[in-house]
C-alpha cells in the first residue's frame, strides 16, 4: 500500500505474513514448504486475479525481490535506491538468499509425496 505521498508503506495486515515467509526461509524451508504455512494462516494473494492461495513460485519472487530492501530495479540488472524505507533487514535477507543457495546445492531430491517408502528412503540417494 502507499501513503499519502504515492511512497510504498507496509500493510499491517499482510507484513507478517512477508515476515514470516522469510523467517522460516532463513531457517531452511523451501518455497513449497513456506507457500503451505502462508496458506495454513490464511495469506493470500492480493492482485488483479482475485485472491489465491499462495504457491511456491510467488514465494520464491518474494524472497528474491529486492523491493523490500529498500531498492528497485534500473532494468539492467542493476539495483537503484528507491524512496521506501526497507521492509526486511538486510541481515535477514543475505540469509535468506544464502540459505536459498545452500537448499539448491543439495545432492538430493526431497522425498515426494505419497512416493512408496522403502527401508532405506531418506537413507541413500542415486547420483
């Protein structure tokens, strides 16, 4: 939302909800996982299509966009100072992005659900 002076604001109905997602992303959820809770407490998205439960691939754009460090875009790839004040910290979000680096760097698949459990599922892996 903006104020009065056309500047973004944080919404105080859905700001937890942008602080929750990137805590349990910093504490090694992945975007599915975070998508779920955001859904479980009731978040939805807000825009042009109606509200809609949240999937994991808004998750994953919310947690990449720099618009909530306090910057925009220049459309080269590079960041500029926008006039919003940050809505997440800059320590949470390197976390965040660390942690994010760290899960795509797994040697493994999660397990799908409703996949058949053998003896040694979670044990080993095929490379």
């Amino acid at each position: 939302m903006k104020g009065s002076d056309k500047v973004p604001l944080t919404n105080s109905d859905t700001y937890p909800g942008l602080l929750m997602a990137f805590e349990l992303a910093e504490q090694g959820k992945s975007d599915r996982q975070v998508a779920m809770s955001l859904n479980a407490v009731g978040y939805r998205t807000a825009g042009n299509q109606g509200n809609r439960p949240i999937s994991k691939d808004k998750v994953g754009g919310m947690l990449t966009n720099i618009f909530y460090l306090g910057y925009l875009s220049n459309g080269n790839g590079s960041p500029i100072k926008a006039k919003h004040e940050p809505f997440i910290g800059h320590e949470l979000f390197e976390a965040v992005q660390k942690q994010r680096r760290k899960n795509l760097k797994s040697t493994h698949k999660h397990s799908i659900q409703g996949k058949t459990i053998y003896s040694l599922t979670g044990i080993t892996w095929c490379w």
